[in-house]
C-alpha cells in the first residue's frame, strides 16, 4: 500500500536534512587529516600556489588567459588577457585590498590613541 503524499511531507525536510548530513559526514571521512590546529585559518604563500596555477595556465593557455600571483603579501591573483595584457579579473580586488589597508590604518589610530 502507498502512502500518502500529505503523511510524507511532514518529515520531508528532517528526512532530507538527515541524508545530507550523513553525505557531508561520509565525504569528509575521505578527507585527510588535518595538519596543525586549524587548516582554514593557514595563509597560502605565492610558492604554494605556483604548482596549481601553472597546472591552470597550461589548460587555459588556448582559451587566451593565464592566472598570475603576485610576490607581495597579501597574495593577489590575476586573471589576464593574454593577447592584450589586461586583467580580467583580479582576487582580492581593488576595493577590497583599498578596504584592508584603510581598516589597518585606522586600527593603528585606534591603538596609538588609546596608548
């Protein structure tokens, strides 16, 4: 006998939350360990970026762009044209590196001034 739809719906989103979770659970088992005491708050340095994009670069290199990694810190990637030499796109942007540093800025007002 089938049940009806009106009985399912109730349990529809738990039933549905429960079999997400278990998924997510089951793929970060397949994740490796991690090294230290948090991976996600480690910085990636230009050197360590290197390998992937030139991985990149190959793949890309017909469709007329190339990834590039700036020495400074922070790190900044560049999207660009290689034909005209422009950027596409660039991470962080522009606004955000200006935001950074006037944040900064104003930290150090902040400290100096309550000193």
């Amino acid at each position: 006998m089938t049940t009806p739809i009106s009985e399912l719906s109730g349990n529809w989103a738990a039933s549905f939350a429960a079999s997400e979770k278990q998924r997510s659970d089951k793929v970060m088992q397949h994740l490796p360990a991690a090294k230290g005491n948090d991976t996600a708050a480690q910085k990636l340095n230009a050197e360590q970026l290197l390998p992937p994009l030139q991985q990149i670069n190959e793949v890309l290199n017909p469709y007329g762009v190339q990834f590039q990694v700036s020495d400074g810190e922070p790190v900044v990637v560049q999207i660009i044209d290689s034909k005209s030499g422009e950027v596409i796109r660039q991470i962080p942007s522009e606004e955000v590196l200006r935001a950074a540093e006037q944040l900064a800025q104003l930290r150090g007002v902040l400290i100096s001034g309550e000193a």
